[in-house]
C-alpha cells in the first residue's frame, strides 16, 4: 500500500526551507540566552529544617 502522507516540499513554491527554519530557530534560542543571562540572580528559598522522624517517602505506614 502506497504512503498516502503529504510530505510537502513540491514545487517552486516560497516556503521557509528546512535549513532556513532552523537558523531562525537556532537565533531565538540564542536571544533568549542571552536574555536570561541578563536577569539579576534569584536568591534560594528558604525552607524550615525536617525534625522528629517524619516519613517523607510517601508511602503508607502497614
């Protein structure tokens, strides 16, 4: 049985080629590196030591 799927790609038409949508892709990525990496630094969170033997395994006590 014939693939009846349409893979595009026919003709002279002026669609993004591949390449070309992977160097636009690849320029996104790039910026938004370059974003974050202007971003002030986050400060972690605080978070209360664990005390007594609490289970923190999630699982039902038999």
């Amino acid at each position: 049985m014939a693939d009846r799927r349409d893979w595009g790609g026919g003709g002279d038409e002026s669609e993004e080629t591949t390449h070309q949508m992977i160097e636009r892709l690849w320029d996104s990525i790039t910026q938004i590196w370059t974003w974050l990496d202007q971003q002030p630094p986050v400060q972690p969170a605080d978070i209360a030591p664990v005390t007594g033997s609490a289970d923190t395994s999630g699982r039902k006590q038999s």
